[in-house]
C-alpha cells in the first residue's frame, strides 16, 4: 500500500482526462497515481501485467451530453418512519396502486 498527494492525484486525473478522453474521480485518480508512482520507483516489472480498474468517472461527459437534471421523487418515506411497520406497509400500498 502506498500513500499519494492531492497533487499527484490531479495529475493523475488529469494525465487520464487527456489520454482517454474522460474524467475520472478522485478515488480513481489516487489508483493512478499510486499505479504511476509504484512504476516510477520500478516496483513494477517490465515482464508484469497490471491491471487498473477505473470505476468512477465519466460525469463530464455525462454533463455535456445528456443534460441531466435532478428529479424528484414519487414517494418519500421519512427517516422517523423506517421502523413504523404500518407506514412501510401504507407507503408500499400507495406504490403497487399507482
């Protein structure tokens, strides 16, 4: 395990963005940058495989192209009624009719 800076992560991130073509957030920047700093200290083989699995990213261009827009809810059960048996079974009610 190793430790990376929020430098090193932008960079990162940033080193992705322009390679890939896509943001990356900020866990998978700190991957990177741990991938990136472990190659530079040669702690990786020049015979290994490594594999990095970037999961989370990609809302830029979520944002340009969809346009996404906050919804609102059809029903919301408050926190206080999550142990109220009768409100769970009356919000679930109101969900299977309509």
């Amino acid at each position: 395990m190793c430790t990376v800076t929020n430098a090193e992560l932008r960079a990162a991130a940033a080193l992705f963005l322009e390679t890939e073509g896509c943001d990356i957030y900020a866990e998978a920047g700190a991957a990177l940058a741990a991938l990136i700093r472990a190659a530079g200290e040669n702690k990786i083989g020049a015979d290994e495989t490594v594999m990095l699995n970037v999961t989370g990213g990609g809302y830029a261009n979520i944002k340009r192209d969809l346009s996404p827009r906050p919804i609102t809810p059809d029903y919301i059960l408050p926190l206080s009624d999550m142990d109220d048996e009768a409100a769970v079974d009356g919000l679930c009610e109101r969900i299977l009719k309509s």
